[in-house]
C-alpha cells in the first residue's frame, strides 16, 4: 500500500498524543478515586464519632440518674 510523504509521521504523532492523552486519563481517574475514598472515610469517621459522641452522652446520662437515685 502507498503511503503519501510524512503520512507516517503524522500517524506517530498522532499516536504520541493519543498515548499522551491517555496517561493523563489514567492519572486523572487515579486521582479522582482517590479523592473519593477519602471523602467517603471522612463522612465514615464523622458518623462513627457522632456514634461515640451519643454513646458517650448516653453513658453520661445513665451515670447521673444512678447518681440522683441514690
């Protein structure tokens, strides 16, 4: 098959960019990922030391009427 002149470096380069592109993709991806673990472990870690918090609370509650009840 013919090739016209510099067709096949145009095809390289092309294929330069492309691979480029997607590393920046992965990378992208990688770190949009990454961010999501992070958002989900805090609203985790939130949730658990409202749980705590409550706990706490509770335990405190309970202490002071055996208090008064005595």
């Amino acid at each position: 098959m013919y090739e016209l002149p510099g067709r096949r470096a145009e095809i390289q380069s092309l294929q330069s960019e492309y691979d480029s592109i997607s590393r920046e993709q992965i990378e992208t991806a990688t770190e949009l990922a990454y961010a999501e673990v992070i958002s989900c472990s805090r609203k985790n870690l939130e949730r658990e030391l409202q749980n705590e918090s409550r706990q706490h609370n509770r335990h405190q509650g309970r202490m002071k009427r055996r208090a008064e009840e005595i």
